[in-house]
C-alpha cells in the first residue's frame, strides 16, 4: 500500500473549470510538496507547504494555484481556471524522514481540452 | 538555486549491457543527491540516495552511483541491465537541511530483451 495517495489519478476538464486534486498521506506531516511533470519534461518544483502556511512556492505558482490542508489529514491542490498549459502529472510528495529525501505519491495525470 | 543536467535523453540498451547515466548539478554549497526511477505508468520512486560518507552508493535492484565532489557529478551504474529497468531516470539535488528537489530532465532508459 502506498505512503501517499492521490485522487483522481486521471482528470480531464474543460479550460477555464476548476480543479482539486488530491493527496493523502498514511500518517500525519507538517511538511508538505506540490510537484509537477509535463509530458516530456522536468519534475518542477510548484509549493511546499508547513504547518498549515505556503512556506515556499515557485515563480509556476500563480494566483491561479493554491494549496489547503482542509481538514488536518489531507492536502490539496486547486487550480482556478485551467489552462491547456495546466496539462502535466501533479506528484505530491512527503519528506521520507531520513536526510531530506521524500516519498511521492502516486500522481494525477491532468489533462486540459 | 541549483541546477541539474542529466547528459543523455534517451538511451537504448540490449539485455545484460551495462548502463551508465551522467549526472551533474551546480551549487555552491553542500548538497543531497538522489536518483529517481519512474517506471511506465507509474510514480517516482527513489532509487538511491547521497548525503555524506562513502561516495559510492549502492541502491535497490542493483544500482550504483558515485558522487565525485569536484566534477560536481552523480552518475548512476547497474553492470547489466534488464528488459525491467525501462523507465524514465531523474537525478535530482537539494541544498543540505532543504527538502525542495531540482531534477534533471531525466534519462528514458530502454532495454531491448
């Protein structure tokens, strides 16, 4: 069973609809990461999230993104209004606990029409 | 801010070659270097792991690699691949006591059987 969970782990939507994607982890973390990969390219960096507050995010995470822990277990991820360029896999990831490495979750592939 | 160049796109190997991929980051200061795998399909996984000690680091399912500190490099090694080692490879670095990763733009391994 994986460390971390993400739902769905596959959405389609219409440009400009809004979307929530979703992770949960087995047990509780402070720290928090958003990353993302469009096809093709880099794992890019989007937020890291501590304690409740964005501690950093990438110059990718516009007013278009923002991140929530709603209810103390589960983070999420919501974009506004989607664009065709939103379409990429979105990897949560939790630190692992030894020496700064992480463990990601299982990704949602978003694609945009 | 780091950087990560992995020098190889895409590699196409037979069953039982032997397999090398470069890895080179730059930052001034201290670093913690990893090597993802993301198999087809799924999500990354980590494949080994360098913070300190013995430069040579061995990982799961017979993969290497080698950090060499003043060619700012952590090439990864497996002495003979199999048709399961297809995947995507992300080297990937983060400043000491920072969980935020820089990857490379990976390496898409395939083994031919």
């Amino acid at each position: 069973e994986p460390e971390v969970t993400q739902t769905p782990s596959h959405q389609v939507t219409q440009m400009g609809q809004e979307v929530i994607l979703r992770c949960v982890p087995i047990s509780n973390h402070l720290y928090f990461y958003w990353y993302r990969q469009i096809l093709g390219q880099k794992v890019e960096f989007l937020v890291s999230f501590y304690n409740n507050e964005i501690s950093e995010k990438s110059e990718i995470f516009d007013d278009q993104f923002s991140v929530e822990r709603p209810d103390g277990s589960n983070f999420t991820l919501k974009i506004r209004s989607t664009k065709l360029e939103d379409s990429a896999m979105y990897f949560c990831a939790i630190p692992s606990g030894q020496a700064y490495g992480y463990t990601f979750g299982s990704g949602t592939r978003l694609t945009v029409v | 801010a780091q950087s990560v160049s992995q020098h190889n796109h895409h590699v196409i190997l037979s069953e039982a070659a032997s397999l090398e991929l470069g890895c080179n980051y730059s930052y001034g200061g201290t670093v913690n270097l990893f090597w993802y795998v993301q198999y087809p399909g799924q999500h990354l996984q980590l494949l080994l792991k360098y913070f300190s000690g013995d430069p040579l680091v061995k990982g799961i399912k017979g993969f290497e690699a080698e950090f060499i500190k003043s060619k700012f490099s952590f090439n990864l090694r497996k002495p003979s691949v199999q048709w399961s080692d297809t995947a995507e490879y992300f080297c990937a670095v983060n400043a000491r006591r920072d969980y935020k990763l820089s990857f490379g733009a990976g390496t898409t391994v395939t083994v031919r059987a």
